[in-house]
C-alpha cells in the first residue's frame, strides 16, 4: 500500500510539472506573438522606422561614450606601441570572442531586451541575451531565446535577484560600431586574448535623416523614459553620467522647435516639447504601454 501511494505520488507531481512546464511554454509562445504584433503596429504607424537608429538611442553611453571592444588579434609586433605596454607579457592572443560579440547593458528591462530581440531577431539569427545574475554567474534568460552560460546548470534566479541583462551578436555588435566614433588613443582596457576596448561618441552622419532621428528618440525614450511636468508643456529625460546619447538628444530635440532645451553634466535633459516632439511622445507612450502589458516567465 505504501508503495502503491508513494509511486502514486511521483505520478501526480509528474502531471503537476509537466502542467506547469506547459503553461509557462504557452505564455513564452503567447509574449512572442504578441510582441511581433507590436513591432508590426509601430511599423505601420511610424513613418520610415529605423530600426538601428532606435537600437542606437538604446545603448548605454556614460563616462565619455558607448563602450565596446575590437579584437586585436595580430602579433606582437604589429600592435600599436602606444598599447603594447598593456599586454604586459601574455602573447597569446585568444579570440575573446563573447567581449566581442557584446551591444549593450539593459539593466533589469527584460521587455525593452524581448523587444529589441523581436525587431533583429529573424535577420540576426545569433542574436541572444545573457542575464548577469550576482548570485551566480549565468542563469537561463526568457525560455529558448537565451541559453545558459555554465553548461547544464539552472540557478534559481527571479524578479527580486539583482541581475544586468546584456545583449549579444557578432553581426549587430559591427553594425552598432558603425553608429560611433572611436578614439583610438583612449584605450579603456585590454583583455587577454588581445581585444581592447573603447568608448564612442555618436556618428551624426549615420543619423541624419528627421526619421532616424526620430528613430533614434524613440530608443532613448523607451530605454529612459520621459517625465511630463505639471505645466503639460515641459518634459525631462535622465540618462544618468551620460556624454554622447544626451548631447545627442539636445541637438535633435532644439532642430525639432523644442525650447528651453538644457543639460546637465549628470545627463539630466528638460525641454519644452513642440508640437512635433508633443505627437511624437504620444505614439512612443502607446509603444510604451503594449509593451508594458506583456507578461515574462522567470
């Protein structure tokens, strides 16, 4: 009798999982088709959309620019000898190939990462993200879009853990690059495997059109979000310790009739929106809110 509920037990707990795992693979299926809808809907309803210009409003830019990382990959001879001094003595130069391939941080924003992930996903087919979780290194991030990073383990890992979501691609990490400059003289750091990282400042060649500009709010909007003062009329953005994004945003926000548009070195923006800037802040609130209503499984 015993063994009889005992096995009766497994079985039960069997159904109670396998019921489980069912319902969380059906909100994961249901999130996903629900965000391809949204992109169609911003397509439709955004006039010539650029999609890289808004991943660019996305990135995180503090402490001088967008920082990311170039292989070196060469001998010692043909490194530059204003860096050669750090590389000490490590002649190896592995490909560190995952500093590489990385685009950004999000943060804790899960949804603004599926999103992103939604827009690149069907061209950029390597495409994931990772999140940092400080209880352990690694864990499994929004079911099969993003696989663990130490092997078969799943650390218990949810909302309430501290964790940087970062987004990862060798093909979009070189298109990024192309949004920047780079200094070559301001080395920020040099891995093992030879790869040295930098940090950009916005190439305004590469947005230039009253689209891609636009585009390009869009992402620091949503990525930033926006507060509406009590007047109706002014608005303020905070991208904290930022140099390149917030410049950026001032330029734009003055050649679309904003007044009042002001900085501070913390990357505090407040402007008076124009009627342009007003509409447009409307439709990136709709955006906003159909995003928002999406429901991520942990």
């Amino acid at each position: 009798m015993k063994k009889f509920i005992f096995i009766l037990t497994i079985l039960l707990m069997l159904l109670c999982s396998t019921g489980i795992t069912a319902q969380i693979q059906d909100v994961e299926e249901w999130t996903r088709k629900e965000l391809v809808k949204i992109v169609n809907w911003l397509y439709d309803n955004f006039e010539d959309f650029d999609r890289e210009c808004f991943l660019t409003g996305t990135l995180d830019d503090s402490n001088g620019g967008h920082y990311q990382i170039f292989t070196a990959n060469r001998s010692m001879d043909e490194i530059d000898s204003k860096v050669k001094w750090l590389f000490g003595k490590d002649l190896k130069f592995v490909p560190d190939t995952m500093r590489r391939q990385r685009i950004t941080a999000y943060g804790n924003s899960d949804i603004l990462t599926l999103f992103v992930i939604t827009l690149f996903k069907n061209d950029c087919p390597d495409l994931r993200a990772l999140r940092v979780c400080s209880v352990r290194p690694f864990v499994r991030y929004y079911g099969s879009e993003v696989k663990t990073a130490d092997g078969n383990r799943d650390p218990v890992c949810n909302s309430t853990t501290d964790f940087d979501i970062e987004l990862f691609s060798p093909s979009l990490a070189k298109t990024v690059a192309g949004y920047y400059n780079f200094d070559d003289d301001n080395v920020l750091a040099v891995s093992s495997g030879g790869d040295i990282g930098y940090r950009g400042v916005i190439n305004k060649e590469k947005i230039a059109t009253e689209a891609q500009k636009k585009s390009f709010l869009a992402g620091v909007f949503l990525r930033y979000g926006w507060i509406k003062n009590p007047d109706g009329v002014s608005y303020s953005i905070q991208i904290p310790d930022s140099f390149s994004t917030a410049k950026e945003c001032v330029d734009i926000l003055k050649e679309f009739g904003c007044d009042n548009v002001r900085e501070t070195p913390t990357g505090h923006i407040a402007f008076n929106a124009s009627n342009k800037i007003r509409d447009f802040i409307f439709l990136i609130n709709d955006l906003f809110q159909k995003i928002s209503g999406l429901l991520i499984v942990y």
